[in-house]
C-alpha cells in the first residue's frame, strides 16, 4: 500500500508539472490547437454528457479480452519453451522475428481477417500483450536454480505440485512486470484501433473530436485516456505487491 501511495504521489507530481507545461505552451503558442488547460477540465462536464464512461468501460472490456488471450496462450507456451529444448528450438526464432514488429502494422489484416468490429481491435491488443508473456515467462523459468526442482520432486512432489509451488511463483513478478509495461502500450494504440469500425471506444472519442475540430473535446478524451492508463498501471502495481510480498 505504501508504494500504491509513493506511486500516486508521483502521478499527482507529474500531472501538474505537466500542466504547469501545458499552460506555458498555450501562452507560446497562442492557437485553438493548444488550448488554455483551465478550459479543458472545465469542459468535463460536458464529456460526462457525451457518456464518456460508455467509451471506457468499451475499451476496457477490449482490452480486458485481449489480455485474458494472451494470458491463457502465453504462459502455456512459455512454460512449454522453457522446459523443452526442441519446442524452444522451434518457436524461438518465430518469437525473436515478431517481438519487435509493430503490431498496429497489421491492423489493416486484422481487419480484413475478421472485420471492422471488436475482433480486430481485441486481435491487435492480443499480439501486443501476448509475446511479452510468452519471453517473460520463458525466461523466468530458465532463471529458476535447478536445485529447487531437485529438494521438490525428492520431497515426492507431483508435477502439477511442481509447477504450483516452483514455477508459477517464480514467474509470477516478471509475468506482472511484463504485464505492466504491456498495458500501457495497449491502451497508446487505442487511439489507432479505435479510429475504424466503431462509434465507442476512448480511442474513438479523441479521433472523433479531433475530426470535428473540438479541440477541447479532443484533449479531455486524452486527459481521460491517460487517467484510466494510470489507474491499470496502479492496479498492476499493486496485485504484484500483494502476490509477490515475498520478493
């Protein structure tokens, strides 16, 4: 709780810094495309009005089901690299080539793959996350002292025992960690996947108002946006302090 703390400190530091910035641009700049920051948060009560929590809740479930995906064909594949050498030899070199790739690179694909819809969107986060798993849990396990396996299994314990005991807690910090960073680039590339096949969506809504010209529209969307990118980063922070206290 004490680093949820230090975190929102940081946070609340940033954020007005980072508006003290703002500020000092819309002075220098003197454009409707900067506009006065007192004029943004004012206009919120506006973006209550136009059902910005539909929007939220929208991406949130997008992103919620591309990371449930990711997770439940992540962690078995890095599991399976990990313990064996000829499934690692396989899918190591296909992993490398498509870590670094952008993956909004392929949302035209995904699109005519599965349509404009949810599908595609869900699909682009999924590749965003779901790589970061499979290294991330891979090589946490290569990581494990091997003599833990040994005192475990000679203590008579079962493969699954194995697995709940030994790998899942070790895996589990850099799974979190992964897992955090991950997130945040999934929420960035709403704005990008958002911007086609829907009318709902916080992505949406900033392209929405940026194609109006509501340029205070458009900066409250963003406003929101990082806000609800935060909290998933709080939220991450804290299950890993909670789940992993023994780190």
């Amino acid at each position: 709780m004490k680093k949820l703390r230090t975190h929102c400190l940081h946070f609340l530091e940033g954020f007005l810094l980072l508006n003290l910035l703002w500020y000092i641009g819309y002075l220098a700049a003197n454009t409707t495309v900067v506009p006065n920051p007192v004029d943004v948060y004012a206009n919120f009560g506006r973006v209550w009005k136009d059902h910005i929590l539909i929007h939220i809740l929208i991406s949130l479930k997008r992103i919620g089901i591309g990371l449930a995906l990711s997770l439940a064909v992540g962690v078995p594949v890095g599991m399976l690299m990990a313990y064996s050498k000829g499934i690692n030899k396989v899918l190591y070199p296909l992993v490398y080539f498509s870590y670094p790739i952008p993956k909004t690179a392929l949302l035209p694909v995904a699109m005519l793959l599965l349509g404009m819809r949810d599908g595609s969107k869900v699909a682009i986060i999924f590749l965003i996350i779901v790589f970061q798993v499979i290294v991330a849990v891979r090589d946490s396990i290569q990581n494990i002292d091997s003599s833990l396996y040994l005192v475990t299994v000679s203590a008579g314990a079962s493969p699954l025992q194995v697995i709940c005991h030994i790998t899942l807690p070790a895996i589990l910090p850099e799974l979190l960690t992964s897992l955090r960073i991950s997130l945040g680039t999934a929420v960035s590339v709403l704005f990008f996947v958002e911007g086609y096949g829907t009318r709902y969506g916080m992505g949406y809504y900033i392209v929405d108002s940026w194609s109006r010209i509501d340029y205070i529209g458009m900066y409250s969307g963003i406003i929101v946006i990082s806000i609800v990118g935060f909290l998933l980063f709080a939220v991450t922070d804290f299950l890993s302090e909670k789940l992993c206290a023994w780190k």
